[in-house]
C-alpha cells in the first residue's frame, strides 16, 4: 500500500471536507485511499500552482535476526 505526505494544506471534499495539515498522513486514519485521487494530488493543481501530496516510500522492515542461545559458561558444576 503506498503512503503519501501532505506537502500542502488542503480541504479533502472526498473525506467529508477533512483539512490536511502539512507533513499529515493521507489518508487520515479511517478514510479510505483512493489511489486515482491520491495520484491526482501529488500532480501540481492548474489552478493553484502546487501539488498537495507527495508519495513517500513504506520503511522496509529490516530482517530479524535470529540469535542463538548457548549455554552460560557461568555455570558452577559439582565435579
């Protein structure tokens, strides 16, 4: 799923007139994206000059790593 930034302010008329604040998240949460008009927004707007969303890349999860256990060295034996 891809994710995007408001990169300017703006009134969202498909989210129920919702105002976007520079540096949000779009969609708010609880709005559904819909990418046509996601696309559209991170175009510059004829009649404003600006584009208001920019696509940002989702943080790659980095692989786990897997640590194995060995036995403490610690340990005291009753040899």
């Amino acid at each position: 799923m891809s994710q995007y930034k408001v990169i300017n302010r703006f009134q969202e008329n498909n989210h129920t007139g919702h105002v976007y604040e520079v540096g949000d998240t779009y969609p708010a949460d609880g709005k559904k994206l819909v990418k046509a008009r996601a696309e559209a927004l991170t175009e510059v707007h004829k009649e404003y000059g600006v584009a208001f969303l920019k696509a940002v890349e989702e943080p790659k999860k980095a692989p786990t790593k897997q640590v194995s256990k060995q036995p403490s060295t610690d340990e005291k034996s009753d040899a």
